[in-house]
C-alpha cells in the first residue's frame, strides 16, 4: 500500500519491477556476489587504480539503477562502480 495515495498493488507487480543488473558478459548479478574488474581503473578520489582482476567483494546493488554497483575492494572501500567493467567472479 502507498503512503501517499492509498494505492494497493499486488505481489506480482512489484516483483515484476526489480531491476535486472548483469555484468559485461551478461551474467545475472545480485547483492552478496563477487566480480572482477575487466580493465585497469582510475578511482576518483585516489592514488591507487584499481587493476585488472581486482576482486570487488559483497557487492550491492544500487537501488533502480542497473548500472551500478557498489563493493569495497582490499584496499579501497565505499567504490561505486559500473557494471560493463565487471565480471562475475
């Protein structure tokens, strides 16, 4: 039920909303997954780049946005990355 309007939809049509995030190869992701980083990456914010087949741990995904992604790597947590630079480890 909307708490705005008072809108009252079924299970279905919510479910039928999700987003879907799928990564460079088109594998499907969900939150709790790890990936690897495709290319070397620039990190704003950061001396050190991300490098080719860095892990990104425990992921989560971002909310209505297929995207992006957000994870923490060994060295570098809090990172938002997009998802045509990963693949599902």
């Amino acid at each position: 039920i909307c708490a705005d309007c008072g809108f009252e939809w079924s299970a279905g049509e919510s479910a039928a909303t999700a987003t879907v995030v799928r990564d460079s190869n088109g594998n499907l992701l969900q939150a709790g997954d790890t990936v690897t980083v495709i290319k070397d990456l620039k990190v704003k914010g950061s001396s050190i780049p991300l490098k080719q087949g860095t892990l990104i741990r425990n992921i989560r995904l971002v909310e209505d946005d297929a995207e992006h992604i957000e994870g923490n790597s060994e060295k570098i947590k809090g990172l938002v990355l997009k998802t045509c630079f990963l693949r599902k480890a």
